[in-house]
C-alpha cells in the first residue's frame, strides 16, 4: 500500500490534504515539523511526503534535502503559500517532484502525486534492480562448481550475517582471500571496511601497534597517535592472513581480542571495545601445528568454530574449465586479445594437469596464453609445456615454473655446461637476458604483455631489464 506523509505545520491545510488523500485509499500520516516526519521516513515506511516550505524545525526545503541524502526514493512535494519562482526553481534543483502554491485545486494535487509516486516507483524498481545485479556479481566472482565448493558456498552463506569468526584453510593459491572477500561481501556488515593484514609478514616488534594502535611518544618512533587495524576494521571485518606462522607473543595478544573483544592502543590504558567479524586464513595444518606445540591449542579452539577447507584444484577437476573460461574472458578483455575458446588438446592438459600452485597458477598459465594466442583458439603450445599430466613425473625441475617456456630454456642452459661449470646465478644471467630479449620480441615491446607470458609480474620485469642492462 502507498503510504503518504503529511508534513504541514497548518492543521486546516493537513485535513484538507487527508481527506483528498483518503478518498484516494491511501494511507496516510501526519507531521508538524521536520523531525517527526523523518521518523517514519527513516524507517522505510513513506512512499511521498507532502511539506510545506515553511515546516518548523529547518523548512520544507531541509526536510527535503535530508530526504534526499538518506532515502532518495521518497518523493517529496513542496508546498507554500508564499513560494516565489526562486523557491520553486531550487526544490526542483534539489529533488522535490514538485512545487505546488498555496490555495491549490485539487486536481493539481492529486496530479502531481500520480506523478511523484510514479517516478518513486521507478527509482525503488532501479534500486531493487541494481541490488540484485549486485548479487550475482558476488556470487559469480568466486567459481565452484564441485560439490565440494557448493557445500562451502552454502557454509559461507549460513554465517555470513552472523559475527562468527571464521577459519579458511588450504594450500596457497586455493582462493582462502577471495573467499574471506566474498564473505565479507555477503554479510550485512559489506557496507563496512574489509582490512587485510598479513601476520606472518609483520615483524614482532611491529605487530602490536599495527594491530591495536599506539598512542603518541608510547615508543621512539611513535610521533603521533596512530589507530591500529582492528580500529580500522569497526563495523566491518579483519582478514588475519597467514596466521599459521605467527608467534606465540602474538597469538596470546589474539586470543584476548577474540575472548573480550577489547583492545588497548599501545602506551593506553583505556580499553576500546571492537565490533569486528574476524576471518582468519592459513595454509599450514594447524591441528598438526598445535601437536607440535607451535600453535596455542585454546587459540586453536576459540578461531575453530566454523572452519572451510578449501580443497586443492587438483581435488575438484569439475572447477577446471569453468574457471580456465572466466580467466580467458577477463584477460582476453584486459589484454585486448581476440582468444576466445581452448582446442580439445588444450582443454584436455588444462584438465589432467597437477597444479601445485591451484587457481593462482592456473589463472597465470591462462593469462599467458591469451597473449602468447594468434588466433581466437588457446592450443596446447600455448601452454607451458611444464604443465605435466597427473599421472606422469613432472617435466623439467619444477612442475610450477612456468615462466619462459617458449621451448629455448632447458636447451640454453645445457649448452653451457661445456667447460668447468660456472657460479649457478652467472650462468644464468645470459640464458634469462635472451629469453627476456625474446618475449619482448615477441610482444612487439609491450612490457605488460612480456611480463605475462615470463610468468612474472611487470615490476619484476622492469627490474630485470635495469638489471640485465636491456632496454
Ligand atoms: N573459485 C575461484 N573463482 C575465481 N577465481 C578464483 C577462485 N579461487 C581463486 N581464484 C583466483 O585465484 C587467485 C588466488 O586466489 P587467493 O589469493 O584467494 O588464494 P589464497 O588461497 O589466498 O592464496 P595464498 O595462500 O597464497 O594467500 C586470485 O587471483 C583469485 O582471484
Ligand atoms: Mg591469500
């Protein structure tokens, strides 16, 4: 049902209102000044407020502007006795639906709220439309299709709303952040920060005060006061990656946090509570590590509650083509290449691969592809020829080298072993120069290109080139 809001501070002028509207059937309410007809606005609950300009509390023209800033798809009329064309022309550049003076007919009334409601009715419809948009594209960002990963989807879903803290196992490159992302996303808290922090990566001295703040001179160092990332996370989510391989001074310091959920600034006494959902990742088993006594076993029990396994690539080989087709997609867009399908031999060693790197490395391998690809169809030279089978020992030293490949590498560096041998990394300075030199080549000079068929990241590129003196 329409639900229609009164706003006028002249009782005569709201009955008059009421009645036209009530002979229309709508629902209707009533308000004198500017804060009383926020409240039911507030709520969600008014489909067209009709203000008088001259409401106390801040005028029509305020109510409007709030309206406006916080629920966009109430319509608001103005009204007013005295209105000049000034009044009319900035309600109309604010946002009203309509300006109408004072006598008004009733036709002219009723008109203009066929029209506002018309137009609020377009713009919930937009709303509920981008909202739904906004669904898919959180569901289609993280690809499973392995019952495995369905089961996991529907984990993430049931506790997404709920302020359970929860544990991503799996090897590295399993999709353990994308996962936490996607969660954060789902949850009522999305509107939130999501802030990551790397703890094995944080060295002791400074993980304190990253994590928890610090308050001016608490430390040489410590200039100004500086809010730590749990601060940072308030109303949102704290992603604790790597947490496998944090120390024993940090794990105690977690387990407060996750017990009270207060933390202290460091060189603070005061204790500032935290609402925080935290999302912890590891690659590391951590059960093992508690039986080898280098996790704390009540840290362990308080971050187990819900804990997800992702299962590694080579466990759900159903997850395989889906995801090879979303990455040629997005690098085929990115990269303004025309590769658009796998021929069978290519899709078939996508399949039977081992991946020891999972998605990461095969959304690596695809990347390359699409660039190394001529035509529209990815074969299986485009592959890196380290890609062994399942069933077969690796090709090569490592089945995760993927750089280079393009055939020259294992045939450069034999050749030099004629003679006594030399230092490992100055034989290797020639061989690395040319194959540089040759996806260069190969890529007309664009470095970005280069750097995805190498395998390697475009500063590590640029660092190679400074380095090996190439230009
Ligand atoms: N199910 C998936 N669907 C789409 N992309 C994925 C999926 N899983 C992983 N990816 C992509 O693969 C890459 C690696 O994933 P991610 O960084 O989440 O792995 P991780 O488990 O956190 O790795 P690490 O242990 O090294 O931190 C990312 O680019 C991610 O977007
Ligand atoms: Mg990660």
């Amino acid at each position: 049902m329409t639900r229609i809001l009164v706003a006028d501070p002249d009782l005569h002028s709201q009955q008059i209102l009421a009645d036209l509207l009530a002979e229309r059937g709508y629902e209707f309410g009533a308000a004198s000044d500017v804060s009383t007809a926020l409240e039911p606005v507030s709520d969600g609950r008014v489909d067209l407020i009709l203000a008088d300009l001259s409401l106390p509390g801040g005028g029509g023209m305020e109510l409007l502007e709030q309206v406006q800033r916080g629920h966009p798809e109430t319509a608001v009329v103005l009204l007013s006795a005295f209105g000049s064309v000034q009044d009319a022309v900035k309600a109309m550049r604010h946002g009203a639906a309509d300006f109408l003076g004072k006598p008004f007919a009733k036709d002219q009334v009723l008109l203009a709220v066929d029209r506002a409601l018309e137009k609020s009715a377009l713009k919930r419809e937009n709303q509920e439309l981008k909202l739904a948009l906004d669904d898919r594209l959180r569901l289609d960002n993280v690809i499973g299709c392995d019952p495995r990963m369905q089961a996991i989807f529907k984990t993430v879903q049931a506790v997404a709303d709920t302020r359970t803290t929860v544990l991503i196992t799996g090897e590295s490159g399993t999709g353990k952040t994308l996962l936490a992302r996607a969660l954060h996303q789902l949850s009522d808290r999305r509107a939130g920060p999501f802030v990551e922090v790397n703890c094995g990566a944080l060295p002791e001295s400074l993980l304190e005060s990253e994590l928890f703040g610090h308050v001016k001179g608490s430390f040489t160092g410590a200039v100004r006061d500086k809010i730590g990332k749990f601060e940072a996370a308030q109303g949102g989510t704290i992603f604790l990656d790597e947490i496998g391989t944090s120390t024993a001074a940090f794990q105690i310091k977690l387990l407060r946090v996750l017990q009270d959920r207060i933390i202290e600034r460091v060189g603070d006494t005061k204790t500032i509570s935290v609402d925080v959902r935290i999302v912890l990742a590891t690659n590391k088993d951590l059960e093992q590590a508690v039986k080898d006594g280098e996790f704390r076993e009540d840290l362990f029990y308080r971050i187990n509650v819900v804990c997800v396994e992702m299962p590694p690539l080579r466990a759900r080989r159903l997850d395989i083509q889906p995801l090879a087709e979303h990455f040629l997609q997005r690098f085929a867009t990115e990269h303004g290449r025309k590769a658009n399908n796998f021929s069978d031999a290519a899709a078939a060693t996508l399949i039977h691969a081992q991946w020891p790197g999972n998605v990461r490395q095969l959304e690596n391998v695809i990347e390359r592809a699409v660039v190394l690809a001529r035509g529209e169809c990815i074969d299986r030279g485009d592959l890196p020829a380290t890609l062994a089978p399942a069933s077969l020992p690796p090709e090569g030293t490592s089945p995760t080298a993927t750089s280079a490949g393009t055939g020259a590498t294992d045939h450069d560096v034999d050749a030099s072993t004629v003679g006594p041998p030399l230092p490992l990394k100055e034989a290797l300075i020639e061989p690395e120069k040319r194959i540089i030199e040759q996806a260069l080549a190969f890529c007309d000079g664009n470095r970005e290109r280069a750097a995805a068929v190498l395998g390697i990241n475009r500063s590590t590129l640029f660092h190679k080139l400074k380095k090996l003196g190439i230009r």
